[in-house]
C-alpha cells in the first residue's frame, strides 16, 4: 500500500484550556471538542461546522486526553489532508455464526483512490496520524454482522442452520 499527503485542506485549533474546563463542566466530550475547536483555514469547501465534526471523529480522543495532564500544552493543531492511495487492503465482514463465536473476512484491494487524513501536532509522530488512518479506512465499518454461516467442524457447538 502506498499513501501521498498532497494538499491541506482545512486546518484547525483545539482549545485544551477550554476543552478542560467543558468536559469538567460538562462531561459531555463531543460537545467540548466542538466548542474548544477553531476553523482557521478552510479551502475544502465544507461549511466549518463540518470541519469540526471531522476533528471531533476523526482523531484518537482517547490517547490525546490521556497524555494531557503528563504533557499539558494550551493549544493542538489539526490538519484535513487530501490523501492519494494505491493497493489498499479492505477488510469486510462476510459473516458470523449464529452464535457469533466465529467470524469470516472477506479482503479485497482497492488499487487506487483518494481520501483525507488528520494530523495533529499534540502527539507528533508521523506514525500515530497513519495508524489512526489505518484503522478508520482498512476496516470496512458500513457492512453489519449477519449471522449467515455456519462453520460446520462436526463438533456440535456452531452447528446452527443457515439464516
């Protein structure tokens, strides 16, 4: 697989003094990332709110607010890249027994395409920013677990009929 950051975007500011004090206040986390973020530049053509929403669900909130109070800073950039890619893997469910203890993966690859990358200076690795990307666009997220095979080993446990 081969990924080229090309073009920024829109790029943004998170607010940690009054993201801090909203989740405290708060505790409502979405709400304090989209208040305590700032559009400051905008060339992608979405309405900014869209831009913060991206910032909200687009990035390890998770990992940022833990190293917070070890490495606090007052501000974090944010960066919307446009990516080009070729020969991504895509990862999809293709079935669940009925019982849902075992599970069937359908790979397929994509030669080429675009799409957007985050990147933030809180946690500035080159590698956080692509395993974030990696985890939101291998995994195909849109395709649910149906129970539709059965795994038949003869031992009894999954030998459920088809749905």
């Amino acid at each position: 697989m081969e990924l080229e950051i090309k073009d920024t975007l829109a790029e943004a500011v998170v607010n940690f003094n009054t993201l801090s004090k909203l989740i405290k206040s708060k505790f409502n986390i979405k709400e304090a990332i989209l208040k305590s973020t700032v559009v400051i530049e905008n060339n992608s053509g979405e309405a900014d709110s869209i831009i913060k929403e991206m910032v909200t669900i687009g990035l390890d909130w998770y990992e940022i607010l833990h190293f917070l109070p070890k490495y606090p800073r007052d501000t974090m950039n944010v960066r919307i890249c446009h990516v080009l890619f070729k020969n991504k893997p895509l990862i999809s469910p293709d079935g669940a027994t009925v019982d849902g203890r075992n599970f069937k993966f359908k790979l397929t690859e994509i030669k080429e395409g675009e799409c957007i990358i985050l990147t933030q200076d809180y946690i500035a690795k080159p590698d956080h920013s692509i395993r974030q990307w990696v985890i939101d666009n291998i995994y195909d997220n849109g395709k649910e677990w149906a129970p539709q095979y059965v795994f038949n080993d003869g031992g009894g446990d999954n030998d459920h009929p088809k749905h």
